[in-house]
C-alpha cells in the first residue's frame, strides 16, 4: 500500500505528527487495529473464571492464569526493547501479532488445564512483545507534546476489546446454537480472525521509524531503574496493571459471595469495569489535551480510592456495580499519563524506557497472586485490601508527575 500518495483535505487528528500529515490516517488506522488486539490479554479475567468453574479450581488456581500471563512481561519486555533496536518497531509489532495468533488457536484444541496454561503463556508473550513495541511505533506518526493523548486513544480502542471479551464469552456459553462446541472458548477464534486482520494491515502500511537507539544490553537497560523517577514510574505501572487484571477477575467473585449469583450473572462486572475504562480512556484523549496530566491523574486516584472503600462498606447490587465503575474509570489513564511521562524523561532511550516500562506490567502477576491467598484466607475483602495498597502508591506518585 503505497500511503505516500495519500492528500488530506481536512486537518489531520489532533496528536498526529504534521510532518506525516498527509500519510497519518492511513498509518494510524492499521496501528490502532493492533491496540485493539492487545486488548485480548484482558479476556483472561473473564476466562480464568470459567476455566475455574470448568476443572472445579480454587482462587489461588485460578489466579494463576492471569498471573502466568503478566509473568512473561518480566522476562520478554527488557529483550524486546532491545530486539526493536536490531529488526525495527513494526517488525516487532508483527511478531507479536503472530505469537498470540497461535495462542488463541490453542483454545480449539481443547479445555484441558496444561492446554490453558500454554495459551496463555503464549498470550502473554505475544502481549509483552505487542505492548513493548506498539507504544514506541506509535510514537513515530503522532508528536511528542501529544504522546500522552495519542497513548490514551490507543488505551480506548484497547478497552473496546477488553469489555467485549465477557460478553463474547457469556454468549457462547449461554446461547441455544451449539457454537461449534466451544461454549465460552468461542470468543477465542473470533479473536484469533481480527489479529490475522491486523498482521495484513500493518505489513501493507509504510511508516518511516526513527534511528534505532544506541545499541545497548540488557544490563544497560535494567540500569535506567537506577534513576529515581524511573523506577518510581515502573512501580506505578506495577500497581496499575494489579488493579487492572485484580478487578476484572474478582469483580464476578464479589457478586457470587457476596449475593449468590451464577457466573453468567456476575461476569458483567467485569464488561462494566471495562466499559468504564473505556469511557474513561475515551474523555482522557480530549482532557489531556487541554489540562494538567498531574491534576487528572490526582483525580483518577481519588476515584479509586472512594471505590475500594465503598466496596469495604456496602453490599448492594447497585452500590458494588457503581464502585466497580469507579475504579474502570480512575484506573483508564494512569498508564498512558506514567507511560508518556517516563518516555518523555529519557527522550534518547524510548526503546529501552518502553520495555522497563512494559515489565512493570509483571505486576499483573503479582497482585492476583497474592489477591488469590488472600481471598482464600479471609474472602474477597482480603483481595480488595491488596489492591488498595497499589492504589495508595498511585496517589502518592502524583506529587512525581510533571504538570
């Protein structure tokens, strides 16, 4: 696809570099199809939960899905900045799209425990790959004044995919038509056709990249965490991606404690987290625009912080649905605000800050984790407390945050 061609007679979006002007639809259009195919790793909240009902798991094996999921971001991320270094961003991009296209084939050949587990690990590297690599591209078609906006639209369309997810999932396990006997699995092969879709895309688009960084290994990348806000900033994404990946799988196990409801029931709270998150993510691509990154991120904390103590306090299906919302919402822009703001701060090392950055998403392992042998201990509460500690920190982060 020849994009060079291409003449807008509109403005180009704002956030989209002027120097690409006449080539940024074209470009970024193929790119955000990738955002939404990086929206599959949430889908493992939602399938943790019937993979649980299915093989008859307790909590902390359950959670360990997820958690082997975000464990991959601690081992690829790091090596993957540095392999953008040597084959480019979009290739990167590329491989990802096709490991986790292997990973959603996984699911057809059966719903055997060993056979998940290989799913998703395999999503999760693929995610670490796409995540890693996807966020730097982007960075080659929008300005960097408006990285933080261009991240959080990203974020949007990533979220469309998030909140999918469940309801895919319940249709296929609820619906009268057999499904092709896959039940809740079905919503694996849906997604496996769309990152096809993306791997065509993206391959046919032309984007001129920038000058590789100055080679580096990876004993030089984990030194960045030697400066303060960086590794301040790595903890934050540690604690976003735990409150993240926390609420969508204990948001159904709150409503089945809690008021007694079927799985299929309760599994909208978590479409609703994500439906809020999006919306989150999609009022943060004008805010951000126009106000303080550090003000908004204040007030997405706060928003949190009121909702894991409502979730302390009541027990009402509205009052737990508004909470859920809440946290969906707050939690929308605190990774593309620390994200950007990291980049930002090291401007010479984007490749190695974006994979520092993206294994922070390990903390999606840790936070179910310990969230699993919590609730096991002392109920749902026990998996509530510990995200709120991550909250916590995020509120503290704020007074780091450039205006």
């Amino acid at each position: 696809m020849q994009t060079s061609k291409i003449r807008l007679t509109q403005k180009p979006p704002s956030g989209i570099n002027a120097q690409a002007s006449g080539t940024g639809i074209a470009q970024i259009l193929p790119v955000m199809l990738c955002f939404f195919a990086m929206g599959f790793v949430d889908l493992v909240g939602i399938a943790s939960n019937y993979v649980k009902a299915d093989l008859g798991l307790t909590d902390t094996q359950a959670n360990i899905f997820p958690s082997l999921v975000f464990f991959w971001f601690l081992i690829f991320s790091v090596p993957t900045g540095i392999l953008m270094n040597k084959i480019g961003r979009k290739r990167t991009v590329l491989l990802s799209l096709a490991v986790t296209t292997v990973s959603l084939f996984i699911p057809l050949l059966g719903n055997g425990y060993y056979l998940m587990l290989c799913s998703f690990s395999l999503l999760g590297i693929g995610n670490a790959l796409m995540q890693t690599s996807l966020n730097p591209l982007l960075s080659n078609i929008v300005s960097g004044e408006k990285l933080a906006s261009s991240l959080t639209f990203g974020q949007f369309v990533k979220a469309i995919a998030s909140f999918i997810a469940p309801y895919l999932a319940m249709w296929g396990a609820m619906s009268a038509m057999p499904t092709f006997g896959l039940s809740w699995r079905i919503l694996f092969p849906i997604y496996m056709i769309i990152a096809m879709v993306a791997v065509v895309l993206l391959s046919s688009t032309t984007i001129k990249e920038e000058a590789p960084d100055k080679a580096s290994g990876f004993k030089d990348s984990i030194s960045l965490l030697k400066r303060p806000f960086i590794l301040l900033s790595f903890i934050g994404i540690m604690c976003h991606v735990g409150i993240d990946v926390g609420t969508n799988t204990t948001a159904p196990k709150i409503f089945m404690e809690r008021l007694g409801m079927s799985l299929s029931d309760a599994g909208f709270a978590t479409s609703l987290y994500f439906i809020f998150r999006t919306l989150g993510c999609f009022t943060g691509g004008f805010v951000l625009q126009r106000f303080s990154s550090k003000i908004f991120f204040f007030i997405s904390s706060l928003c949190m912080i009121a909702a894991v103590i409502g979730l302390f306090v009541f027990n009402s299906v509205e009052a737990i649905y508004v909470c859920i919302a809440l946290i969906g919402f707050g939690n929308s822009n605190i990774f593309p605000i620390i994200f950007s703001q990291a980049m930002l701060s090291v401007p010479d090392k984007k490749n190695e800050i974006s994979g520092l950055m993206i294994m922070g998403l390990f903390g999606g392992t840790v936070f179910p984790l310990i969230m699993g042998f919590a609730s096991d201990a002392v109920g749902q509460n026990g998996a509530i407390a510990v995200m709120s500690l991550g909250i916590i920190y995020l509120l503290i982060y704020t007074l780091k945050i450039k205006k």
